[in-house]
C-alpha cells in the first residue's frame, strides 16, 4: 500500500474521530448533562485543538503529494475545515446550541465529501456505452487488443465526447504507426520499478490494487484498454486524470503501464 493512500486514509480516520468526538460532547449537552459534559471536556482540553491540527496537516500534505493538480473536493474540503473547525470548537465552548447542531451538519458533509471524494457525496458511477456494468471484465485476457473498449464510458465526469473521441483517435491512429514492442530489458525488472512508479504516481487515486476508484479513476482490474491506450493516457492524462509525460520519462511510462496491465 503506497504512502499516498496510507495518508489518505489517516486523514479519515481523524477526520471521523473528531466527528465522533464532537458528537457525543453535542449529545450530552443536548441531553441536559451538563455535570457529565465538564467532565468529559475537562479530561480531553486539547483533543478538539489536536485533532484539527491533524485534519489539516494531514490534508495538506496530500493536496502536496498529489500527482498533477489536486482535485477540486480536496481544496473545498480544506476549504471548509478551515472555517468549520474553529467555529464548531467556539460553539461547543459556548455551549451555543443552534450553532453547534449547524457545525455537525456541516462536519458530516465535510467527511461526506472526503470519504466520497466528491462535493455531491457520491462516488462516480461508470457506466459502459450501452451497458448498465459497472466496467466490464475482459472475457479473453487481451491486453493489447483493440479498441480501448473502457475509454467509453459516457457519463464519466469530466470526460466529454470531444475527449473520448480524440483518445480513440490518438490511440488508433499510434497503434497504426507505431505498434507496442516487446520490452528490451528483463520484465521482472520492468514490473518492480514500474510498480514503485506505479504507487508512488498512480495509487493515490486507483489505490494499491487498481480498484480503489477515487475522483472518478478506472478500475484497472476490468479495464482491456490497451498498451498504446494506456500509454497515451498516462502522457497526455485524460478528464481528471493528469499527464506525466513533464513529470516521467518514456520508459518509465511503460513501466508503469506494463504494472497496470497485471492488476486483474
């Protein structure tokens, strides 16, 4: 499991723990145990305060690591634990209890949009061109086949006609002039530094296994895009996928790409 999605998920996970945290303080005042309430906050002065800290920093450091431009639910997200956290630290203080029933709604949202990474809270669908599938499986292992059947997905966030039409072309059109050719160098080599490419680059958003799926990425277990699909994909990025070919060389995008073809 890459760093990456290790961070990811510690981001979560505090950002549930404060949650919780900020419920149950919200329950005992709502519940008129106020002796209760002293207690419980008296005991944990500095949790609120720590687990902010940690929301942030840690959903800072992933806008940092992030491959290309980070997404816009990440930056809204931020957006709004900046403003959120504060204001729901200073109702519970003040034991403002209009305001600290707004705060929980807006931090549900908020780890709503974290856990979905998406502001509408829900993670995109993939529908195949004529299909309601949620990514087809291959019915005969052919990485190279074409056409690249999973660039077809005509309710892809942000990939529009214009798009998908001009990844077929290019692909098409490569594959003509330019068919994949057999690695020169060992392919164990190949498959282990394009898996640590591969974590490093890609398994923030596809996750260590190809399935994870976040802002919108293919499932690459049931992807038969093909090698030169791939390969311009991962080049010239595609909808909200960014480009590497500024960030990697020509090798190790084939690296990365020949990884990704063994995730089924």
């Amino acid at each position: 499991m890459s760093f990456s999605v290790l961070l990811l998920r510690l981001h979560l996970l505090v950002l549930l723990a404060f949650l919780l945290f900020y419920a149950t303080k919200a329950a005992l005042l709502f519940l008129g145990r106020q002796e209760d309430l002293r207690n419980l906050r008296a005991r944990t002065r500095i949790v609120d305060s720590l687990l902010g800290l940690l929301i942030l920093g840690s959903g800072l450091w992933l806008v940092a690591l992030y491959p290309g431009d980070a997404p816009r639910w990440l930056w809204v997200e931020l957006g709004l634990a900046v403003v959120l956290l504060p204001l729901a630290i200073a109702a519970m203080r003040r034991q403002y209890k209009p305001g600290i029933a707004c705060m929980l709604l807006g931090l549900l949202y908020l780890y709503g949009v974290a856990q979905a990474g998406s502001l509408t809270l829900q993670r995109p669908s993939r529908r195949v061109a004529g299909t309601a599938a949620l990514g087809r499986p291959e019915t005969t292992p052919t990485p190279d086949a074409a056409p690249p059947v999973d660039t077809l997905f005509d309710d892809e966030p942000g990939l529009s006609e214009a798009e998908t039409a001009a990844l077929q072309a290019a692909t098409a059109n490569a594959a003509i002039a330019s068919p994949p050719a057999e690695p020169e160098t060992d392919g164990e080599g190949i498959l282990a530094d394009g898996k640590a490419l591969f974590n490093k680059n890609c398994a923030v958003c596809h996750g260590a296994n190809g399935r994870l799926g976040l802002n919108g990425a293919h499932d690459l277990s049931k992807s038969n895009l093909n090698t030169t699909g791939r390969v311009y994909m991962v080049t010239q990025g595609l909808g909200k996928m960014p480009a590497f070919k500024d960030k990697l060389t020509t090798a190790q995008i084939q690296q990365v790409v020949a990884y990704s073809l063994t995730l089924k």
